[in-house]
C-alpha cells in the first residue's frame, strides 16, 4: 500500500469508515509482530501487545498529523508498549529465530550453510540477552526492520546523532561481549 493510499485510507478512519482500519492492520500487523516478538520473546504476550498497539493507534488516530509514516507512528506506539510491558514483567528472553528465520533449506548443497546460519542465529540470541530493552529494541529495528536512522529517530524519541551514537556503542558492547564470551569457550 503507497503513502497516499494508506493517507486516503487514515482519512476515511477519521471520517467515521472505522471498518477500513483492518485494512491497515492487515498491512502493519506482521512487521509489528515480528519487531514486539524480538524484544518480548513470548508469542502470547507479543500477540497481547500487538492488539494493545492497534486499539491504542486506533483510538489515537485523531493525533496521526502525517508527519512520518503511519508505519513509524506504529512502531513508536509499539516501542513505548514494549518497553513498558518489560519493565512491568522484567523479560530477559529473546528469541531471534523469531524475529527472522532463515530461509528454509532443501538442497543438500546448502545444508552447511544452514547450520553455519543456525550457529550464527544461536550466538546472536545469546549476545542480545545481554542488552537492555531500548539496545535489542534499536538494534531490531536497524538490523531486522531495515528501519534508517531517521525513522528510528522517529520511533524512539531519540535524536539522529544520539541513535547513531547508540548503535555504535551497542555494537561495541556486543564485540565486547562476544570477545568475553570466546576466551570463555576457549578458556
């Protein structure tokens, strides 16, 4: 669906067509599941705060301005409801197969290429165990979202220099980790 399709659509809403909106949650549903599900790790309580971010974007709808993308205005919603819902439940899972999985392998020939994605799923799950909410958060959306500074920018709250300075530190924090945990192995 094209901006000004989606802008037509949010317009409508406004206008009283509330039954259009399962048109926009059809569109967003899968991206927003899939970023709550990364940083949650529970399908349950993923599905719970996806439908909380569509009621609460529906009722908040009147407050859209279009200034980002309704995608964007999305996924603020769905940062600031999962964050919340981890301070509230103190979750420390992530479960990265669940935010991307690879892609299914038939072939012989790819099956060590599979493992070797396997592997590098498995490490990552543990690395992101060690960050904060707000680190997994940005660095599900920079990394798995394809979300541009600017968009996390919007999402978060944050400023661009501030992201970029953030997921710099993240990933130096992750190497950290990752080195810490390799002499570990090999210790």
């Amino acid at each position: 669906m094209c901006r000004e399709e989606e802008l037509k659509i949010i317009e409508k809403i406004k206008a009283g067509d509330s039954l259009l909106y399962d048109r926009l949650v059809l569109e967003h549903s899968p991206k927003i599941m899939s970023v709550i599900r990364g940083v949650v790790g529970n399908i349950e309580d993923s599905e719970e705060i996806a439908q909380d971010v569509f009621v609460k974007a529906f009722f908040s709808l009147d407050k859209f301005r279009g200034d980002s993308s309704f995608a964007t205005w999305l996924f603020r919603i769905a940062y600031n409801m999962a964050i919340s819902k981890m301070r509230k439940k103190r979750y420390i899972h992530v479960d990265i197969e669940k935010i991307r999985l690879p892609e299914s392998v038939n072939d012989q020939n790819n099956q060590n290429e599979a493992e070797e994605r396997e592997r590098k799923y498995i490490i990552l799950e543990k690395l992101l165990k060690n960050l904060e909410t707000h680190e997994r958060f940005l660095i599900i959306l920079f990394y798995n979202q394809d979300k541009s500074i600017k968009e996390i920018s919007q999402i978060t709250g944050m400023g661009e220099s501030n992201v970029k300075v953030t997921l710099h530190r993240i990933k130096k924090k992750l190497a950290v980790i990752a080195d810490s945990k390799m002499e570990v192995s090999y210790g």
